[in-house]
C-alpha cells in the first residue's frame, strides 16, 4: 500500500484560487469520530475544503447513524446533520488487516480526530504515541468529557453532562425555578467548533515547522468558556452566578425580555433590548408604545433605575407588544434603531427566504431519503465556498479512497471485505 | 511611516517551536471590534499565540470597558474577561492623522476584525474595499446581528437579539412554560469562534495565495448552527422544535434530566442520562439505586419505553438522589459507567483546583484590580501554550507598538497626542 503522492502544498497554489475548493483543500482528515462532539469538528473542517475520510466500523457504522433513528436500518436525520460533506470507509479495527488500513491512511493523512470513550482509541492500538510515529506530520485531536488529569477522566459524557458540569445548566431557567438545560449543544457542537480551531491553528503552525502536534479538549471546560461573562457577574454579586430569565446574565438593564405578541402561540414573544451604552434606545422605545410622556421620568433614567422598575417597565412595553405580531414589533422597533429580534422556532428559520438563499439552510440529496434540508455553515468567505452535499451511506467510498489513496486493486479490497477486514 | 520590516513567515521556522509562542506567533491582528462577539475572536487569535492590536477611540475607549462596570472609570470585568493577552493603542478615527496611523497599521497587518454598528466602518474610511487597497493579504472579518443582504441587515444585534432570533430561545424551556434565553452567550462569543475559524482557514489558504479574503459573520446565523441538532427534533416530530426542559433535544430517552441532591440549594441538583447506544448504562443505574427488581421489567427496557414511563422513572431515580450530594452522586454512577454530571455554579467552578491547575481558570495581574481570576483558553495544544495576561488599560501600548510598529519618534507620537489624532 503506497503513500498517496500528493502534491506538496506548494505546488497548489493555482488549485487553492477556486473558492469552491475551500481554505483546507489539500488537508486529509482522517475521521474516528461519532456522535456529535467529534462530528461537528470534522464536519467544520469538510466545510473549509477538507478531505475528510470518515473510517467507520463495517457492519453498523458509527453510532450515531441508528442513534435516534425514526427508520431502522436507515441513517438518522441526527447522523445526517452531522456527517455531510465527509467520505465514508469501512476498517474493522479489530482486526489485524484492518489496522493496516488505518496505519496506511495515518501516514498520508493530516489531521487524526477521535472522540471515543476514554481509553479506547490507545486499547485499538491508535494513541497519540503510536499514530505519532507512523506520521509524524499529523495533527492528532482528542475529544473527551473531563481532562486526562482529573477525577472524572474516566466518565463517559455526552452534551448534557457536559452542560451541567461546565456550568451552563446552573445559570439557564428562571430566577426562582430550577435549573434548566439550554437547548443548543454547546457541550457538543460547541465543543467541536473548538476542536476545529485548534486543528486550523496547528495546520497553520506546521507551516512553519513541519510537525504535527496532541490537542486536547474536555467538553466540562468548552462550556466554560461560553459561560465566560457570568464570571463578570459573579465578582457583580459577590455569589455564583444566578439564573436570571430572559434578563442579559449581568443583570443591570431593562427592558432586557421577551414581550408576548399577537397570536399568543408558543414562540409569540419578541426580545426587546436597549443597550447600557446608548440611552436613546429607551427613549425612541417610549415615542413608539406611545408613552413619551414617560421621556425623563427619574423611575427609568438609566439602565440602573430601570432595571428597579423592571416590572413596570415590563408591563408598559408587553401593553404594546401584544397588539401586534412578533415579525411587526421586530421591524417597527429594528426600524427606529432600537434591538429588537422574534423568537423565531425552527421550523420558521428553516422556511425563511433569506436564510435559504444565504445557505445557511441547504437541502441535499440524500441517497435514500432524498430531499433533506439542513442548516448548512455560516461563516460567509469570499476566497472558500464549498457546496454542501448529504452525508454518505456506510462505506460508500471504500473503494474509491481505498483504490485512490492506498493503491490497493479492486481484487485486494475484495479479499480484505471477504476476510471482514474492511 | 515606514512598513514594519518584520521577517517573511518562512523566516521564523526556529521560533515556531517554541510552544509559548502560541501557533499563530507571528500573525499582526488589528482588532477594532467592541462588546463580547468581535472581541471574543481576537481574544482567541491571541491565546493562539497572535499579535492582537486593539485599537481604541482615545478619551473613553472601547465601549465594553465601562458598560457594567461597578467602578466608574475602570475597566469593567467584563472588558477584562474578553480582552486578555491585547494590546491597546489609540487613534481617533475622525481626525485625518488618526486614520492615518491606522491605514500604516493595516499595511503591516495580517488581519483585521470589526464589529460596529452596521455601515459604521465603512463611514469611517475603512470598508472591505479600502482596507484590501492598502494590504491584500489581510483577512478581513466582519461580524453584524444580521445578513447583509437581508431585510434585516441594519438592524443592532447583542447576544440576546441573536439568540432569539437563531432559534436557541424557542427551543430553551419547559414544555408548558415560556421561552427562555440560554445562560452561555452562544450569540455574541458563539459567533466570536465562527469568526476565529474563519481567519484560521484564511490564514492557512493564504500561505498557499498570497491573498487575503473578506469573511462575514451574522450572529443569528452562528446561533443557528449551535441548534443544528434541534431540525432533526424537527422532522422527527412534523413540526417546530419544542421546548424540552431538561430532556434531550430530541426527547427519545429517560433518564435525561436533572436530579434533586442533598443539600437542596438552588444548584443541588445531578444530570443523569442513559446513552440510546447502551442499555447497559439503565440497568446498571437500577443496581445503584436499589432497583434491580425492576430489571427486564417491559416499562423500562428501552429508551422508548422508558421516556414513556418518565414520570415513573425520575420519581424513583430522585428517590435515592435526594440522599445523598451532588458530587457523591457523579462520582458513584460516574464510576460505575452511567453517564452523571453535577449542576456546578460558576463558584464551584472557579474554584475547583483541578481546573485552577489546568489553566482552565488563571489569576492574572491587573495594574488597577489587581489579582483577578478569570476562565482561559481550553483548548490543550502541545505545541502551542501562550501564558495568560491581564486586559491592558487604554493606550497602555501606544507609545511601544507606534515606534516598534510604525516606526515613529517620541517626539512625532507626542504631536499626534498633542493633537488629538491618538
């Protein structure tokens, strides 16, 4: 088995002007990711123009094709949005032949990216050490729950957990309710997106040096970092952070809520904000309710006083809002300059002209449930523009990559399938 | 003015290998973003190891620095928290020979971020356009509330608008209750890391170029992608996401929720979940609790069933929670191999010493505050480990970074002062 001859990266220069090549065209990842805080990352990097080669276990593939999965034996809308833009082989890491597969795939690779339960990828033979001295080039990325050098380092966890732990939990929900999960998965998605970064920053480092490096990430400390500001309020209050509602985390303004609209549906509300920066925005917000006689009101100077006054202010603003619907109150106010945004559900973002033409919602065509529509990648860059398309079926690219990247002919791969190697 | 003859990249091959010089050491970023989501991606760009120069309106400076601080006249926590390991110089942007010094410093950039108001920068004289004329290998980063080609590209933006208006408040809740905004700022430092992707990408593309690119970000659109998970809720039940409290977005299992602990405080409380993948992990459970009687029983024998019989199941979990503290209960299932997180406030966390040791939290100096304590950089990166430094006070660089950078004397930078230009 042959390395791939690729082109070194300077002689692709000319290749690189395509945006619809993307930023990392010419970066070979190889993917032992699954479920979702490891799939997020290698799903970034695909979307930056990468190669990702996903190496799946042969019979059910990785966990998160059944995981959740309203049909049986087909892969889970869950996988789908996670998995797009990759290649799909199969390695049956319990065996020898199969080993030898990956260890092929590690010496022509760039980035190696795992997120298995601790300890498995060093039991199947694939710690850092051992895929170090195969390619000393690669970038080698570990996606676990808790630090290596922690108690917990053995736990399992999955986004909640790391939600709880991370403390983002503790500072959702009502001020005098219990403590409620946020719905995004910052504790998975959130993750991955860091794990990208640190790929991305290492890529660029090997430029300069020509080595590969061990990047770590704990899920617990990822969440961390997105509950940044609520240390701003713990030295604020002298406590741990509250939950404060729909207040901001700091707590020092209003109006800072969600208003009910017309309609009065599940998502009927608007946020409306003013900011703790600029005082007209409390002032145009008055003259729109029709309360200017309210403009210098000692009750609502300040983001301080108003606050005080908040259930006041709460009322006077929701007396307004709910004679309109949500998408009127956002424009009228969005108009005057004042923040304001609807809280639009999922099936309303997904249904918006705008977004979809932006691609931030994309529909692929899925080899057996057709049709599928996704949140695509938000990040708009001028020179790197990849086109996004449905996630594989299990070992879809077996041959291709296998005849491609490692040189094997169609009667080797047939003989390592027969051997259930592959 | 002359340009800074720093070395070409290929120069520096010898000093990338030192880790505390970060991945990015080398890289110039010319940061003019405010509040939390622009400043959060140069404050990354930093830990990676990049020169980060905040460049600030002279008398007051960036607007972060006294929004919500308890102290007039210094810098708020906040400013702290997404400012560190930044240089601060001055320009006033309406005075000819302040936009001057910072057309000089783009010529000797590498990147370049921005977060004003929208239409803001382009006023100023330093639109996409005018910076890619004076330096077209500069990355150049944009990040607004809105698309710019929506109805609502104008429109003022904070974390809470574009959380409402991403979707993740829909989808954070009770069932039966009202939206509520996610504590994490997923709006503002959720976008800040797309942001950070972006210029990574673009650096890595440029090596390869010569070229830079214009990177634009909306915060609404960033949001969407931390809620990813929550369209495949969305097909799976034929209509919007719903609001699941503690559950699961995709609300397919029990146990998946929080579990009231010793103690009764208002964060008391321990995640328990129960992977689809492993029926081991309920049954397992039942031992603990004292339940084993109830293994086999049909109510509970998958996921399905059980989240049926929720009700029934959180009673009896809670049953044996209540007994006993939050940590005795993750390190007792955790130990056992039942994925289980304690609900931590940012008290605990701040203050827990595995995370102190792991740079997870670090005590900087601060020339005003003193020591202060504040969440890192949780990505671990072998090769790349940049010690964490306070925030600067305004202008605290001025006089270095214009004479190393743009060359000039102490006398041409006293003129500029003399003359409200810096």
């Amino acid at each position: 088995m042959p390395n791939d001859p690729r082109p070194e990266p300077a002689h692709r220069a000319s290749e690189q002007r395509d945006p619809a090549k993307g930023a990392l065209h010419g970066v070979r990842v190889i993917d032992l990711t699954q479920f979702e805080a490891g799939t997020s990352c290698t799903e970034t990097l695909a979307w930056l123009g990468a190669e990702v080669i996903k190496v799946e276990e042969p019979t059910k593939g990785e966990q998160g094709r059944g995981a959740s999965t309203d049909k049986p034996g087909v892969d889970s809308h869950y996988f789908m949005l996670l998995n797009a833009n990759k290649l799909s082989v199969t390695a049956n890491l319990k065996h020898e032949k199969g080993r030898a597969v990956l260890c092929e795939l590690i010496k022509g690779g760039d980035v190696f990216v795992e997120n298995f339960a601790p300890g498995v990828i060093e039991r199947l033979g694939f710690g850092y050490d051992a895929v170090k001295a195969l390619n000393p080039r690669i970038v080698y990325v570990q996606v676990k729950g808790f630090g290596s050098d922690t108690p917990y380092k053995d736990y399992l966890a999955f986004d909640m957990i790391a939600q709880a732990t991370g403390g983002a939990i503790s500072i959702t929900g009502d001020p005098d309710g219990r403590p409620i999960k946020p719905g995004p998965t910052i504790g998975d998605t959130g993750t991955g997106l860091h794990a990208a970064i640190g790929v991305l920053a290492a890529l660029y480092q090997r430029q300069f040096t020509g080595e590969g490096q061990h990047i770590r990430l704990a899920m617990q400390e990822c969440v961390i970092n997105y509950g940044r500001i609520s240390y701003a309020a713990q030295y604020l209050w002298g406590h741990a952070a509250p939950r404060m509602g729909n207040q901001s985390i700091m707590g020092t303004n209003s109006p800072s809520e969600i208003y009910p609209c017309k309609g009065g549906g599940p998502n009927d509300y608007c946020y409306i904000y003013t900011s703790r920066a600029n005082p007209q925005h409390w002032e145009r917000l008055l003259k729109i309710i029709g309360r200017e006689d309210l403009i210098g009101d000692p009750r609502f100077t300040s983001p301080q006083e108003r606050f005080k006054n908040r259930h006041i202010v709460d009322e006077m603003v929701a007396a307004w809002t709910t004679h309109h619907d949500k998408m009127a109150v956002m424009k009228r106010l969005g108009d005057a300059g004042i923040p304001a945004g609807a809280v639009l559900d999922t099936m309303e973002l997904s249904g918006d002209p705008d977004l979809n033409r932006r691609g931030i919602f994309v529909t692929v065509k899925h080899p057996v449930r057709g049709d599928f529509k996704m949140p695509g990648w938000p990040v708009k860059m001028s020179a790197s523009n990849v086109p996004i398309i449905a996630a594989p079926l299990l070992g879809a690219d077996t041959e291709e990559v296998y005849s491609r990247v490692l040189g094997l002919s169609k009667e080797e791969i047939a003989a390592l399938r027969a051997e259930k190697a592959i």
